[in-house]
C-alpha cells in the first residue's frame, strides 16, 4: 500500500493501480490503516511538504471524478456507505498527511520565531508578554523573546537600554532577564533596570519582591529587597548595593521626569543626551564637575536646556543635533 500511497501522491497512478489501491483499502483493517497513517506521519521526507490551494482542488477533483465513475447499479462499484468513507479516507491520506505536516512545518518556524520590540529616540513602548507581566521601554531600548520557548520552563528575555518591569509572579516558571555582563531571576516583582552599553554602571532598583541579580563578568550575584538598588560597573563586573533607595526616582522617566540628586553636570548631560538622542559640548571644562540637583523635563528639550542655563549661568545653542554650552 505504501508504493501505490506514495505514486498516488506524485500523481502516477494508473487506472488499475488505482482499483487495487481502492481494494487495498477496502480489505484493510482499521488497526492496519492506522498503522499506515502513523508511519507515513513519521517519515522524514514529509518534513517541509507545502501543499497549495491548486493541488488541494485538483486531488479533491480527481477523487471525486474517479470515485464517481462507472453505473451506480453496477454490483462492482456499488459501495454501502461505510466502505465508500474507507475509501474517501484511503485516498485522502496521503493529501491530508501532507497537508498536516505542511501545517506543522509552518508551525515550528512561528515558534521558532523571535519577537523583537524596540522604542526608538524620543519615543517609549509598553509590552505585554505572554504570561502577563508588563514591561515599559524607556527611549533607546529593546526586548527580545523566542515564542517557542517563552514561558515553558522558563521565562526568558533579552533586554537593552532602560525598563519598568512588571512581572507576573509564577514560582513554576523563574522570569530571566539576560543582558550584557549582568543576568536578572525573578519570580514575580516590580522593578526599574537600566542597563545601556553607551553607560559606564548598570542599575537595578527594586520596588517589590525579590530579585537575584548575577554579574556575568565577574560571577558576583546579590539578593535585593524592596527599596535596594544595585548598581554594576559595566567594566569591571563589581556589584555595589544601594540602601534603602526611592525607586520613584529610578523610575521618573515614566512620568516624563528626570530627577537628579547633587549629580555633576557630566552625568546630567548624558541622561540629557540618551533622552533626546543629542550630543552635548561644554565649551567651559570647568563646569562639568558642578553638581545639579533638581528635575528635568524628558518631552520638552527647550525647557530642559533653560533650567542648565539658568543653573550654570550658561548660554546653549543646537548645531546639527549637538548642543553647545558656553559660558553667558
């Protein structure tokens, strides 16, 4: 039966290969033709068989066509209606067994997939996973996750730039966050990570639950509690632990807002320049020590630089997506 199956399917049959594939079918029985549909359901040559509308209703016209031929008083081809389904079936095998590994092909190159969701400059996301968790991406940054393999025995995603993690907790499925020289485990929690390759340190503060944070450069690792933030040199790999911390500052990009405490100009110029995609030039090196405390707009540009200029007595101005500051 196999050898008729298979010329059937390259549509080489003849008429009487045709009549003894018919009467193959019909004396088998239903452990048998399971057999056969398991079998060629597990041959490796099916793998990657595309069938298309075309040969779809070419075969169901052949087999109607062929079915249907000859007097219906003939006693020959007179069929009760149980052996005219085993027949139907028997020859629909072969269409529907490709058809269904086409179907599962196509289905293991979707899972096989990766979802990338990324804000661009001046702009922000909201993600829903597939377990429910939620994150929001700050400007300049990207989430990454395969379908196939998320939420199975584990959680996993990949992330740049800077994030407000909601995370469904789920204590049979650990969240794991890899990102470059750090790793984040989590069950269920709430937490600001920033994690940019343009920045010198990586933070993590915590809101709620608990989170393990792994320094893959150095294979240091901390547990944080709500109100600690942890904080990774990008270069050396050490881990230093801030507390108690107010995430409501870690996590002021949400509102619109940058909020500094007694931070140098230099640091404030950066957050400046990764918040609106812009490069920053003192014309004055003296001022880049001087510390700045107070918040920022991240929606308005103008205001921001007319609260520098008012802080450091300076004067700015915007060539070319650079923006000079000079002493008044």
């Amino acid at each position: 039966m196999k050898e008729l199956i298979d010329k059937y399917r390259d549509n080489t049959l003849t008429v009487e290969e045709l009549l003894r594939l018919r009467q193959q079918v019909n004396s088998a029985t239903d452990n048998e033709l399971e057999q056969q549909l398991l079998d060629d359901w597990n041959r490796k040559d099916m793998n990657g068989i595309a069938v298309d509308d075309e040969c779809v209703d070419r075969m169901k016209r052949q087999i109607d066509r062929r079915i249907g031929r000859g007097p219906k008083t003939s006693e020959r081809w007179r069929f009760t209606g149980y052996t005219y389904m085993r027949v139907a079936v028997g020859l629909l095998l072969p269409l529907l067994m490709a058809y269904t590994f086409y179907l599962r092909h196509d289905n293991k190159q979707l899972k096989a997939s990766e979802v990338v969701v990324s804000a661009h400059a001046g702009e922000r996301a909201s993600v829903l996973l597939p377990d429910g968790s939620r994150v929001m991406l700050n400007s300049m940054s990207a989430l990454s996750y395969s379908l196939g393999t998320y939420n199975q025995k584990a959680r996993h995603i990949h992330f740049s730039g800077e994030g407000y993690f909601e995370v469904r907790r789920d204590p049979q499925s650990p969240f794991i966050i890899g990102s470059s020289h750090l790793r984040v485990e989590v069950l269920g929690t709430t937490f600001n990570l920033a994690v940019r390759s343009t920045s010198k340190t990586a933070e993590l503060a915590l809101e709620e639950g608990r989170v393990l944070l792994i320094s893959t450069q150095k294979n240091d690792s901390v547990f944080l509690n709500p109100s600690e933030k942890a904080i990774v040199d990008q270069q050396t790999g050490s881990i230093t632990v801030v507390k108690p911390c107010d995430i409501t500052t870690a996590s002021a990009w949400m509102r619109g807002e940058l909020i500094f405490r007694n931070s140098p100009l230099a640091d404030i110029l950066h957050a400046l320049g990764e918040t609106y995609h812009l490069r920053f030039k003192v014309e004055c090196p003296e001022y880049v020590h001087n510390t700045f405390t107070g918040t920022l707009p991240t929606k308005d540009l103008n205001e921001a630089l007319e609260i520098i200029e008012l802080s450091y007595n300076l004067k700015a101005s915007i060539r070319n997506k650079e923006v000079i500051l000079e002493k008044k």
